[in-house]
C-alpha cells in the first residue's frame, strides 16, 4: 500500500515545494501534480513527489483522518504499520531540527 502524506505548501518554484509537515519541512518535487499548487495549498506528498493538490473543501478532513491515524498509535494496542511510518517521518524531522540539520 502507498501511503500519500499531506501538507502545506511554504513556498515553491517550477519544479519544487517547500512543504511543511506537522511542523517537519520538505522539499518535495512538482513533476507529478496533478495540477499548479502554491504557497497556502495542502497537497499530498509520496516518496518526494506531490502527486496531488488538496481540495480546499477536504483538507480539513483528510488532516482529521490523519490525526486519527496517528492518535491510534500511540496507545497500547496494536501497531498500525502506516501510522509508524508518518511518526517515524515526524520524529526524524523534529531530531533533524533540534541538531540543526532541518530546514
């Protein structure tokens, strides 16, 4: 299963994005957008690449999914593969800042 991670967009140029994922910034490329993003749009990102700008009408729900997603991995119960993985991206990006290295 591919998993397509949301996020804001910061700024952007031709062929990239800064993009802001829970407060963990990527640049990510633009050759797979559906459609011309700017800096305000949420899109979802996979491996690198935009592959889609986030309606303005949905983003606030596919974020709510994603929090739930989440949320259910930090409990006791099983653990949700795809979950980990956003909270490895999350967690790498926040020791990334605190040692100086992110963007």
């Amino acid at each position: 299963m591919c998993l397509g991670v949301p996020g804001l967009v910061v700024e952007c140029d031709e062929l990239s994005a800064l993009v802001d994922f829970w407060g963990v910034r990527r640049r990510v490329r633009l050759d797979l957008a559906d459609e011309p993003v700017a800096p305000g749009d949420y899109v979802l990102n996979h491996v690198g690449f935009v592959i889609r700008r986030i309606p303005a009408a949905d983003v606030q729900t596919t974020l709510a999914m994603y929090e739930e997603l989440v949320k259910a991995n930090t409990g006791s119960g099983p653990v949700d593969l795809m979950a980990a993985d956003v909270l490895g991206e999350i967690e790498a990006g926040r020791a990334g800042r605190a040692g100086g290295t992110g963007q």
